[in-house]
C-alpha cells in the first residue's frame, strides 16, 4: 500500500508539473506518463548524460514523446528540474 501510495503522488506531482508548463501528457493510472516534449530522442539523450533514465517512444510511432517512470519524491523533482532545463524552460 505505502509503494502504492508513493507511485500515486509521485505521478500527480508530475502531471501538475506537465500542465503548469503546458506539456500536453496522457493522463496515467500506472506507474509511468507519456509526455510530449517535441524532439524525443534529444530529450532522451540529454537526460542520459545527466544520468536521469527515461524512455524516448520513437520506436512506437511517437517521435516527440517520452515515457516517464514514477520514482521517488527526489528523483521526481530532479527528472523535472532537468527536463526543464533540457527544454529551456
């Protein structure tokens, strides 16, 4: 229950995130969120160099989109620190 409950908040903490920086995503139930963030895969490897793991979709059809899986708390607010800072925001 207590994993549950930390993969629900973690998950509403970065949905907010996207729509406060207007990033259109797929409202998720599962421990994961799509995210659309235009150039995927550049997305994808400038996350890697920082050492922050995420999945690019273009190998599903959906070049501008990354699948994100829900961490804890601080890997939450690191992977959207950084994939501000990738998008220049």
């Amino acid at each position: 229950q207590k994993t549950r409950e930390l993969t629900w908040r973690g998950r509403d903490f970065l949905q907010a995130a996207f729509a406060r920086l207007g990033l259109e995503y797929v409202p998720s139930h599962a421990n994961f969120v799509l995210v659309r963030v235009g150039d995927g895969k550049r997305v994808f490897a400038e996350l890697m160099q920082v050492g922050v793991i995420i999945r690019d979709m273009n190998a599903y059809g959906l070049p501008e989109w990354i699948r994100v899986s829900i961490g804890t708390a601080g890997q939450n607010e690191r992977f959207l620190a950084e994939l501000e800072r990738v998008l220049g925001r």
